[in-house]
C-alpha cells in the first residue's frame, strides 16, 4: 500500500533541460523537510530537449513519489498543469514554474495559509525578476484585470499558489480549452487568500513566452472571465449613434440657415478613420470570443497524452 500524498505539487514543463536537476534537488528537500507525504507531477509539454530524459530519471529515482505525464506535443502550460490536475490524489495541490522563478523553499508558506483556512492560495512576487517590459506590461494588465472582472487577486502571473482538492476538481469539470487558470481557481474559491513570496529570475533558458503569446494569454483571461469589452463597444456605438444624430439635426438647420458647405474635408476623412478604425477593433473583439466560443464547441481534445510513468499498484 502506498500513503497517501498530502501535498500534489504539480509542475509543467516546455524545454528546461538546464533547469530541472536543480529543482528537483531543492523540491526534494525542501518537502522533504516539511515532513509531510508528497508528490510531484510534471507534464512534458511537448519539449525538444533532453527534459523527458531527466524526467523519467526522476520518476526512477523516487517512483512512488514522482510521476510525469508526457503530452504528445506543445499544449501550452495551462492545459499541462490540468493534465496533472486530472491526476492528483493529494488533498493540497501546489503549482509552480520549472524554471525556478518560483523558489520551491516558498512552497511551506503557501501550505501554512490553506491550513489557516483559505481553499486557494496565491503567490504575489516581491522584487519581481523580470523585464522591464514584462513587469510594466503586467501592471497594466493586472489593473484591467480588476476594472474588467470580478476577480481580486494580487498578482495574478505568479504560478506559485496553492489549492485544496475540491478547487482542483471544479477546474478540471469545467473541461474549457483556452482559460487561465488562477483566474478560474480564483471564481471557485470561497476564501481566496495571498501570500508574498520571492521571485528569482530565470535560472537558464529563455522565457517561453513570446510577446504573441502573452497577448493571447491576456485575450483568454479578459473574453474568459468577462463581457464588459463587448458590453464598452454597445455601448460606444450607442454615443456615437447620439452624437451622429444630433450632428445631423445640425447640418441640417445649418443647410437651410447658411446654406451648403464644403470646408473641412480632411476633418471629416480624419473623424471617419477614427471610427473605422474603432470599427475594425470591434470586430476583433468579437472575433477573439467567437473564436474561442468555436473552439469550445468544436470539443476536441484539450491535450494528448501520449504516456503517463507512474507507480500504478495502489
Ligand atoms: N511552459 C509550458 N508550456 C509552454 C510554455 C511554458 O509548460 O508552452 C512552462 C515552462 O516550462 C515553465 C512555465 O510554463 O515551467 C512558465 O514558463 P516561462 O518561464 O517561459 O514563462 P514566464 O516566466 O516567462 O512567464
Ligand atoms: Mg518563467
């Protein structure tokens, strides 16, 4: 009989080679230390380097413990971590970056606020590491995130947080394919709670994400958690519409007043470009969400897994 793991920590994983000894050494001691039983999953998202290798040597090392799902291609780290979700049997689940941006010698004070009752625990990154860009473009999106959706979250980018089992579940029932998953933990959650916790900058390798990327990302957790950019257009259509009429009215006095005009052309082009240009932006708008409406009700697949080594004769 195997025991059962108190902590599931779970961790995803896209080319980090360089990263992973090391963090799976300070993992390995630190929850070691803490004294209760663990395990880690690590999802192979799709890597071309040798991560797989290191892996399954991890899982050889310790098998019970250690157990790695490996998708059959790039997936994206959201849909790697609900794989492991899918999966995990401790009553407590931990997230975290391979890259060791999240220290795991962080992982206790996350643990020691579920315990002081909250059900879904962030981390908010003191001395955040990274770009300038990054973190300017981070602020800006958390403040959107606050004005446009209901959810009151610190930092919403740290991955270093921590669930209870039944927030986990209620994340993987929801079976969508393109959401953010604090976000989504965040709207299950009864007692929220942050926890600030350090932040180091990537150990070796280069960050994952691309500026396109990021875009998307932000995309998923506005469309995913909110209306109000659709519900912002209605409603600037709906006072231009007025202003529109109101202009009419007072062309049309001014025609039987003074009588026709044509100054002004170029005013009229530029008035014109803006709105079409607003237009355009619109249409994206609602492209983003009927894009996304498509692929959810397409239902394929969130992800393939192509193999899971783990321990199974529980
Ligand atoms: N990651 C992943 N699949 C991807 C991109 C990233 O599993 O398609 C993992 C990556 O290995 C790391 C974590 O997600 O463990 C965060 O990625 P990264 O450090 O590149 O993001 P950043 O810190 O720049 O936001
Ligand atoms: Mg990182």
């Amino acid at each position: 009989m195997m025991t059962k793991p108190y902590i599931s920590v779970v961790i995803p994983v896209y080319n980090e080679q360089e990263n992973l000894r090391q963090l799976f050494e300070r993992l390995t001691s630190t929850m070691d230390a803490f004294g209760r039983p663990w395990e880690v999953l690590f999802t192979n998202d799709g890597s071309r380097d040798n991560s797989m290798e290191l892996l399954k040597s991890f899982h050889k090392q310790r098998p019970k413990q250690v157990r790695v799902i490996d998708f059959s291609g790039n997936f994206g780290q959201h849909m790697a971590i609900i794989a492991a979700f899918e999966h995990v049997r401790g009553e407590v689940i931990v997230t975290l970056d391979a890259d060791l941006q999240n220290p795991p010698e962080e992982i206790p004070k996350l643990l020691a606020a579920i315990e002081a009752g909250h059900d879904s625990v962030g981390g908010y990154r003191r001395n955040r590491q990274d770009t300038f860009f990054r973190k300017y473009a981070s602020k800006i999106i958390n403040g959107i995130r606050a004005k446009v959706t209901r959810i009151r979250m610190k930092d919403q980018g740290c991955m270093l947080r921590a669930y209870r089992k039944h927030i986990v579940d209620n994340i993987v029932a929801s079976g969508e394919t393109s959401t953010f998953i604090p976000a989504l933990a965040y709207s299950y959650s009864a007692n929220p709670g942050d926890v600030e916790v350090e932040h180091a900058a990537r150990a070796a390798g280069e960050s994952k994400y691309r500026l396109y990327d990021l875009i998307r990302l932000n995309f998923d957790l506005m469309t995913g958690f909110s209306m109000v950019p659709l519900q912002a257009f209605t409603l600037f259509g709906m006072i231009v519409s007025v202003f529109s009429f109101l202009f009419v009215v007072f062309l049309f006095i001014r025609r039987i007043v003074v009588g026709p005009e044509a100054e002004g052309l170029f005013t009229l082009f530029a008035i014109l470009y803006f709105f079409v240009g607003i237009g355009i932006m619109g249409l994206g708008i609602i492209g983003e969400y009927v894009g996304r409406i498509y692929k959810e009700v397409r239902r394929r697949p969130r992800f393939i897994i192509r193999n899971i080594y783990e321990e199974t004769n529980d």
